[in-house]
C-alpha cells in the first residue's frame, strides 16, 4: 500500500474533457499502465483516487494533482516514484503531460489540503477598447478598493441568481497589457471551505468595467495550485 | 489538404454542449501522415459521435485502413445541430476529428448505413462538407461518396447521391478500393468507378437506369455502362480468423452508448427468424475461434483500460464454445475487475449458469424477446420460443435473484390478430404476478417494419391508424401495476420502412424533407412529423405504394439485381410456410437449402 500524487499537464484539445471524464480516464489510465490501485470498501467499490480540485472545462493547466494509491507490497520511495512515473508517462493520451509522482506525507486528502489557486487568463483586446475601460475607470486598484465586489452567482441546486461578495477571495491580481490582448494573472481561494472562480472574478471585473465578456475568446490557464 | 481555423474552432468549442465531441485526440486514435501520397478515406457515420463511436464497424475498418502504408483514414460524425449553427454561421465546413481537415479535401467518404431514418444526416453532412448532394454534379475536386452497412442492401432510395455502393462485409473491399484509387489517381471519377465496378460487392448506381411500368412497378434496369455487371454480388470474408481485428481500439474522453471492449465472437445467425434481416443477409455464420477472441479481450483491455468487455454477435449463447467461453472470460475479467457484458443471449440454461456466474451481485435486468404474444404467431415468425421457455426462464430468473425483466415484442407481423394483442398483455401480466412473485416487468413494443432480403419482404406493412389502435389495446391490457409498457413512435416506423423498401424515386422525397430542416430523425425530439409528410406528399412519394402494398411474386423489386446468397426461392418457400404457421428449423440442426452453401461454404453443415 502507498499513497502517491501525480503532478500533470493539462494542455490542447484535452481541456474540453470535464472532470468525471477525467476521471474515467484516470481509472483506464491506471488499468493500461498496469498499476493496480486500492479499492473502496463497500456495496460499489471504486479505486481510490482524486483530483486536487476540479478544473473547469476549457481551462487549461500546468499544475494538476491526482491522488492515488496502490495496492502492491513495494517499498514506497524514490524509486518507486520514478517507476510509476514512467509507466504512467507511457500511456497518457495527448495533452495530458505527467510532471512527476511523489509519495504524499500528509494523510489528510489532497482536496482538503488545498486554500489557493493561481489562474493566468487571455483576453483578447483587438482595438484597445477592454484596456481604455480599464484605465478610465482606475484600473485594478479601483476595482480592488471598493468596500464589496458582488457579483451575481447562480445556486447549485435552484436555478435562482444571488449576489455574493467576493472580495475577500480575490487574494492577488495583475493585469498586463501585451500586444492586442490582455493578461491577467491572479490567485484565488480554492479548496473545500473557500472557492473562488476565476469566471465569477472575470464577470465582476467587466460588470465594473462597464463592458460585456465574451466567455467564448477567454483562454484560462491554472499555473499553480497551493496546498 | 485544408484546415479548419484553429481559432476560429476553439471558439466554438467554448460554446457547444459537449465539445469533446468534436476534439479527435483520443487513446489509441491515429496520427493520420504518412509519406508518399496516401490515398485519404475520411469515414464518416452520420448521427452524433456518442453513438458512432459504440460501432464496431468503425473500429474495424479504421484499424485496417490505417494499418496500410498507402492509406490515412479519419473520422467524421454529424455534428450536434448545436455545433451545426455555429459551424454554419462561421462557415465552417464538416471537417475531420484527427487532422481537422475538410471531409471535401480526402479522396473517399465513406458513409456508414445502419438506419434508414440517418439518411437525412448523410445529406445533410455532405451539404456541410460542400460536396454536391447529387452524384452527378461532383467533380474531380470532389471526393467519391461510397457507403456500405446493412441498409446498403437496399442502395436504391440513396443511389442518386451515392457514387459507389459496397454491399457485404467492409473490411478487405474497402483497402481494395483505396489500393485502386491510388493506381489510377488522377484519370478521372467516371474512368475508377468504370474499374471498379466489376469489384465483387461494389455497386455503382450511375451505371444503371431503372424505367416503371404504368401501375408503379419497375419494367426494367438498363445499364448505362456496358462493362457492367447485371448482379451484384455480396462481398463475404470466410474467416474471421484470418482478418484483423482492433487490439487497439479508441478510447473516447465522454461516454458513448456502449463504452467498452468489444470482441465479435461470430458473424450470422442459425435460427431463421423470418422478420429479421440481418439473419438472412450475414449468413453463413462464421465463428472466430474461442482461443482468439480470448486472446483479442485481453489485448484490448491491457490497451485500452476498459473496465467492460462486451460480446458481439446475434444470439451469443449460440457459439460452439459458448460455455466454456464464457465461463473462462468470466473468470479473467473477475481477476482484473472488468465487468463482462453479453447483451444477446438466448435464456436457456447455460446461459443463467454464465449469468448469475457474472452478475453474482449485482443482478441487473434480463431481457427476454418473445416477440410473439402467441405461439401460433410465434411459428408464423418462426421465433422457436415456447410459452414454457418464458416461465421456465422467469422461474430461474426468480430463484437466482433476478427482480427485473424486459420484455421486447413487436407488433404489426403478418397474420396478427387481437389474440396475439391479448397474449402479450397475458405474458406480460403472467410474469409480473404469478405464485406471489414481484417481477418489475417492462414490456417494449416495436412496430414491425418489412425488410428487403427477408420472407416478409413482400408484406404489407400496418398503417399509423393500425399501430395507434394497437398500442392503444395494449396500454390498456398492460394497466397493471408493477408493467412499465414502451412504444414506438408509428410515423417514423412507416418512413423507416418506405426508406427500406423504396427505390430511385424516392430519394426526392428525402431530399426535399432534408431541405426543409429534417435531420436527426431518429431522436423523437428532432423528428419533424409534418414536414416530412408534407415533403413526402410534395415530391410525389406515396407510402401507400411503398409500404402498404402487397407486392406479388413476380414483381421486380429495387433490390432484386443483389445477389445476398440467399436464393429468392427460399425466402419465397419461407413465406409460404410462415402463411401456414408451419416452423422451419435451426440451421444447426440441418441444412434447409438456403443457397447460402452455393455461395461459399457454410461451416454449420457437418
């Protein structure tokens, strides 16, 4: 038995597989890499594994996290790590780039280890007209220092909309102006007790800028997450 | 070849339900470049990717396109009209899953026919790809539309829009086809579909011109190519042994209808079910061996990780070494924690004692086809199922732990009457109370269509009014708590047969229904009843010819110039018996003289 965390890549066509697909693939990754893992006790037994924290489709990801464990006597260690590293490499479908395997020290689960989440995003800005909004209505310290940031966010389970403030989970926030685009780079909460979407952050951001997003041209990137 | 503006694509993907659907890149799919000018075959299955990846077929020849130097064949679904809109809007033609390229750019499109109501999705691809609908407006820029599949036995409804038919089994016919195109690149459409013509299994419509006599019926095919052949012979592989089949299959990234392993364990059916089409037009059955398809389920779950391996067949429980076959694969997938799925068994006892070996647990549901409320409508089906059989069977079900059964019917068959009504409700009644037993039972009625290449291909199919008054008798015989009863929608099962039985003319009827925004007809949301009644009645298409008709012997029927191996006179001799209620036996037990064995040699004769 030994707990393991498989640091990857998530980059290409792979972002438009959502998280339960992901971890379908998971499972048959595994299964082809003939790495057998632990199972769950109970009526359905299912192996034991879990992503980190859930990635929106269409984001990509330099920084995802699979817990697993496995079932086999061997020693837990460097070794070992390396090993599983390579079978896993080998059969990854594409997009998909392992970083590398460690054994995890903390008993506690990964998902609940995890308080931050760094995002970069794109925006599109053709004929400067985002970055003239932004800096005629002051820009991100205007948008930071107002007393609450809310934004309309719809319940899980009723379909009604309520405005949530989500000031407090905007823990950083850049905003670069390149060639025709806009790069924004921020960290916000992310776990089990806090979670912060970088979309709700986007649509309050434009909500103040006074400007319609198009969520379609947005091309999201998690770089790092904090555990 | 051109591509599809990354950008633009991307884009879209942000806005489509899905957009797995459309990424390519899965597991085990394939980098389609190689050197020199291979010959591009982009395969396309006209409905959604979740059900045209559950195809084997797909599999199959993808596998074996691939594997040759000379040959790059790609995937192409019909894109959810969602992606559709979209993809109209930015005029973005249908393009491929793997390189992303136009389907208009490849060599060959091949489409795949496995229901009559996917044919307004193979109109509607080709008008996306921007390839003319009609065969005859496409020129050298345009890639040669073949398609194959069970429908192809009838070509004719398609034969204006199809340049090239493939009738029989696809796998070496088509690599066939590609190996002469490249040899005669370059000299033109009309001088390779000249060449390929004589091909065994292969049928060029164009080269064939059909008149009518006064009452409707056809007078007369004329070859408008002499080097023609009159009849077209099925295409048949021996030995399934001897062809490949996928070790690799692809593994989707969202889930499809059947997500899985799969092995063919044989091809054909023994028992002579007189409704059933594909009983008559894959015979003779032919076996891969039990070594073999052992050997390819662990291949192809060391290469894929699928958790289920699926069997495929007609009627699997009829496999020489079914038992032993099933009780080894059992016990294989128990040791890597792969659950064994066999979806045609026949429930007799070998198969409970392989069920409940499976299901030790989890006991699913069962299914049982009667198809038949009475035994004497059952010998006119020559469905050689007994009332015995069913209780036997529910009893078994019962001791072993089984709660759920469904039960599969069909209604509209030759000679039925309100008895036959009555003996479904009866069953179906029987099987949810009886001894104090609770069975949940849910009973699925279909409405018979008629097919070509069976006995009862010159019956008359029931009308909407009769399937109605029908399922109208039985929702009220199957009012008992604990029956869940399911049925067909009638008007689709009257296209799905004029689409069966059609011939040249009506295709027009199709194109004109295409036109007017039909397509997905086979998803009861999408299905638009009015417009296709009206397109039909515009174009002239009556289905009171087409389906209600009793056709005579001696008619010419559009299908007749095809050569299945199975003698008219047989389904001739069949159909006479079914009118007397007189049963024919398994095929296992005897030879009945289909003309199959004349044809090529059927290994079920001792």
């Amino acid at each position: 038995m030994g707990k393991y965390i498989l640091t990857f890549k998530k980059q290409g066509y792979i972002k438009y597989t959502s998280h339960l697909d992901m971890m379908r693939l998971f499972n048959r990754m595994f299964s082809r890499a003939g790495i057998s893992l632990a199972y769950t006790q109970g009526f359905n037994p299912h192996g034991k594994m879990s992503l980190c924290q859930p990635l929106s489709l269409g984001y990509t990801s330099l920084c995802e996290m699979l817990e697993f464990e496995i079932r086999d006597d061997d020693v837990p260690g460097d070794e070992k790590c390396r090993e599983l590293f390579e079978k896993i490499s080998a059969v990854m479908p594409e997009g998909l780039t392992a970083v590398d395997v460690k054994e995890a020290e903390n008993s506690r689960s990964l998902a609940s280890l995890c308080y931050k989440a760094a995002y970069d995003i794109v925006i599109p800005d053709e004929d400067g007209n985002i970055r003239r909004h932004i800096e005629e209505t002051g820009g991100k310290e205007a948008f930071l220092s107002q007393d609450r940031i809310e934004v309309m966010k719809k319940k899980k389970k009723s379909r009604d909309s309520v405005s949530v403030d989500i000031k407090k989970g905007i823990k950083k926030l850049e905003i670069e102006y390149d060639d025709r685009k806009i790069l924004l780079s921020t960290e916000l909460d992310a776990g089990s007790s806090e979670n912060l979407s970088p979309e709700l952050l986007l649509r309050a951001f434009f909500d103040f800028l006074h400007i319609p997003l198009h969520r379609e041209t947005l091309e999201i990137q998690r770089s790092a997450l904090f555990v | 070849m051109r591509k599809i503006d990354k950008k633009t694509f991307d884009r879209l993907l942000g806005q489509v339900e899905k957009p797995a659907r459309y990424i390519g890149t899965e597991y085990n799919s394939r980098k389609t470049e190689k050197p020199g000018e291979p010959v591009s075959f982009a395969f396309a299955f006209p409905d959604i990717y979740e059900i045209g990846m559950s195809y084997m077929g797909l599999e199959i020849l993808y596998d074996i396109l691939n594997e040759d130097k000379d040959v790059c064949c790609e995937r192409v679904f019909a894109p959810a009209t969602d992606m559709e809109e979209l993809m109209r809007e930015n005029h973005m033609p249908l393009f491929t899953l793997e390189s992303k390229s136009h389907v208009k750019d490849f060599d060959i499109l091949g489409f795949t026919l496995q229901y009559e109501m996917s044919y307004t999705n193979v109109l509607n691809m080709l008008d996306m790809a921007g390839i003319p609908l009609y065969s005859k407006d496409r020129g050298e820029d345009d890639p040669i539309v073949i398609a194959g599949g069970p429908c192809a036995f009838n070509p004719e409804p398609l034969a204006d829009f199809i340049d090239v038919f493939v009738i029989g089994d696809g796998e070496y016919i088509d690599l066939e086809l590609c190996r002469e195109y490249k040899a005669n690149r370059g000299k033109g459409r009309v001088e390779f579909l000249r060449r390929i013509c004589k091909m065994k299994g292969i049928y060029v419509p164009g080269f064939y011109e059909v008149t009518y006599k006064d009452d409707g019926t056809i007078d007369e095919r004329k070859k408008t190519f002499e080097g023609a052949p009159d009849i077209i012979e099925r295409v048949m592989i021996d030995d399934l042994d001897a062809v490949r089949f996928p070790t690799s299959p692809i593994v989707p990234y969202i889930k499809t209808v059947h997500d899985r392993a799969v092995v063919e364990i044989f091809r054909g059916c023994t028992r002579g079910c007189r409704f059933c089409q594909a009983g008559m037009i894959y015979r003779p059955v032919r076996e891969r061996s039990r070594e073999r398809i052992e050997e390819l389920a662990e291949i192809q779950l060391d290469n894929t990780g699928y958790d289920e391996l699926g069997l495929l067949s007609l009627s699997t429980s009829d496999h020489s070494e079914f038992e032993k076959l099933a009780t080894e694969l059992t016990e294989k997938c128990a040791a890597r924690n792969v659950s064994l799925s066999l979806p045609s068994l026949r429930l007799d006892n070998v198969s409970f004692k392989v069920l409940s070996g499976i299901q030790k647990y989890k006991k699913s549901g069962l299914t049982f086809a009667p198809e038949a409320g009475t035994q004497r409508l059952r010998d006119v089906i020559n469905k050689q199922v007994s009332e015995q059989d069913l209780t036997d069977a529910a009893n078994t079900a019962m001791e072993l732990g089984w709660r759920r059964v469904k039960l599969y019917f069909m209604i509209g068959l030759p000679t039925e009457t309100v008895e036959d009504l009555e003996g479904i409700g009866e069953l179906g009644k029987k099987l949810v109370c009886d001894k104090g037993r609770r069975f949940s039972v849910t009973v699925s009625v279909s409405n018979f269509v008629p097919k070509p290449f069976t006995p009862f291909q010159w019956h008359p199919q029931d009308r909407e009014e009769d399937f109605r008054r029908k399922h109208d008798i039985l929702s009220s015989l199957l009012k008992v708590k604990g029956v869940e009863f399911n049925y067909h929608e009638s008007y689709i099962s009257i296209l799905e047969g004029l689409f069966a039985r059609g011939d040249r003319r009506v295709g027009e009827g199709l194109k004109l229904a295409w036109e007017r925004g039909c397509k997905f007809d086979g998803w009861s949301e999408s299905f638009k009843d009015d417009v296709w009644r009206n397109a039909l009645s515009d174009a002239s298409v009556d289905p009171e010819f087409y389906c209600f008709r009793d056709r005579g012997y001696e008619e010419i029927l559009p299908w007749d110039f095809i050569n299945s191996g199975i003698k008219r006179d047989y389904l001739i001799s069949e159909n006479e018996k079914a009118r007397i209620g007189s049963t024919t036996k398994d095929c296992r037990l005897g030879c009945n003289d289909c003309g199959i064995n004349s044809f090529t040699e059927c290994r079920m004769l001792k």
